[in-house]
C-alpha cells in the first residue's frame, strides 16, 4: 500500500508540473515578452548549458557547505540551550525569552550587524544561517521535550532505564515529531537566508552560491539564467524532502504509529 500510495502520489505531482509548463508555454506564446518570460525550452536550454559546464553544481555545492555549516552548528548550540534549559528552570526563563524574541526576526534583518561584526564573505554567510536556523531547532526541541508524556517517563524508568539511556530510548523517540519539524523549518529558511545572504555578500567571496548565480544574471537581465537558478534550489528541495525527510519519517514517527 505505502509504495502504490507513493506513485500515485508522484504521478499527480508530475501531472501538475506538466500543467504548470503548458500553461507557461501558452502565456508565453501568446502574451508574455521572451525577455521578461523567456518559454520553458528556452530556460530547460539554458540549465542544460550551466549543468553540463559544472558551474550550477559548484555553485549548488558551495551553497550547501553553507547551509550544513549553518545546521550544524545550530543543531549543536540547539542541543546544549535545551538540555540547561530542560535542567535548570532559570535557563529556561532565557531561552523561552530568547526564542520570543530571536525566532520571528528576519535574518536579512541582521546581514548590517553581520557586516561590521564578523565581516563578508562565507563567515558571514554562515553566521546568518546559524541565526536563521537556531531558533526553529531551538524552540521545537524544547517543546518537544517538554511535551513527553510524564508516563512514558514512568514506564522506561520501572523497566530500568536512567539518564542516557532514558533520553535515547523515550525522550527522543517521543519529541521526534517535533525535532523533525523543527529541522524542516530551519532547512527552508537556511535556504532564504544563504541565498539573500549571497546576493548581498558575492562581490566579495570570488562570486560563489546559487544566490549570487541569480545576482549576477539579473544584472545581464537574463531570465533564463535567474530561471535555471531558482530550479536548481527546487530540485535540491524536491529531493532533499522526498529522499531524506519522507525517508526518516517513515521510518520513524509513521512506523511508530505517531503520524500518518
């Protein structure tokens, strides 16, 4: 049933994908300027072209080492906040402050104090990540731990389980759903905030990223470029949802009875 469910799924995805292309092809024919909304062959042209070169794989690759740097780091100052603040409840005061206050703030926002702080180029992309994704990482893990059921806590206990081993056979599994969209979260916005980040910071950093690949294809005023751009973020995305999250979720929280 899963795998029937999982074609079906694609096939009505791919259906709309092909709609979404028809009707561009069809705008484009029959309304739209070629140098403002250049047709679908004409863009697909211009991908191949960069693909091929391997300048859309290096600027993807250098994007990503952002983005994983950013994540890492986030998941690592996540791990640290939420355990003192899970042990000591003047801790958590602050962090229930700082996620009030850090979580709905705009990266972009922060990029003038990320210049005269810490300065351009990969350090100060990197530096807006960790700030775009801490927060999402940060307040779902402390939810999710807050909200295990005080009797799932009893039961590993009564079987024998203490400290560690209570953690990683009862808390994680059962705050796993929100770990999860936590990192979902913090994914989506590394992306918004490395590839702004790029535009801003890529005359300085030998014209690198995904971001500055669209920049600098706005400045020749070439949409199929700015266009191959934004489909390689959606394909990463794409791939990155359907071959890594759906694969943990259905071998975790779906298998577990915790999520359909």
């Amino acid at each position: 049933m899963g795998s029937i469910s999982f074609i079906k799924r694609t096939v009505y995805q791919a259906l709309f994908v092909l709609l979404v292309l028809g009707i561009w092809a069809f705008i484009v024919r029959e309304q739209a300027s070629e140098m403002t909304m250049p047709p679908p062959w004409e863009v697909g042209k211009v991908f191949l072209k960069f693909f091929i070169s391997g300048e859309l794989l290096y600027k993807l690759y250098y994007t990503v080492i952002a983005i994983v740097v950013g994540l890492l780091a986030s998941i690592l100052i996540a791990t640290i906040m939420t355990t003192l603040a899970l042990l000591y409840t003047r801790a958590a005061y602050i962090v229930e402050l700082l996620t009030t206050i850090m979580h709905p703030m705009p990266s972009v926002a922060m990029i003038p104090l990320v210049i005269v702080w810490i300065g351009i180029g990969f350090q100060g992309v990197a530096a807006l990540t960790i700030n775009s994704c801490l927060w999402p990482i940060l307040l779902n893990s402390y939810t999710g731990f807050r909200a295990v059921h005080v009797t799932y806590m009893e039961v590993g206990r009564n079987v024998g389980l203490r400290k560690f081993k209570l953690i990683l056979s009862v808390m994680i599994p059962s705050a796993l759903p929100y770990l999860l969209a936590g990192l979902k979260v913090a994914w989506a916005r590394s992306w918004r905030t490395v590839v702004a980040a790029e535009m801003v910071f890529g005359t300085t950093s030998a014209s690198e990223g995904i971001g500055w690949f669209i920049f600098e294809a706005l400045q020749y005023v070439n949409f199929s470029q700015i266009l191959s751009g934004v489909f390689v973020i959606i394909i990463f995305g794409i791939l990155m949802e359907r071959g890594v999250f759906e694969t943990i979720e259905k071998r975790t929280v779906i298998r577990w009875g915790m999520s359909k």
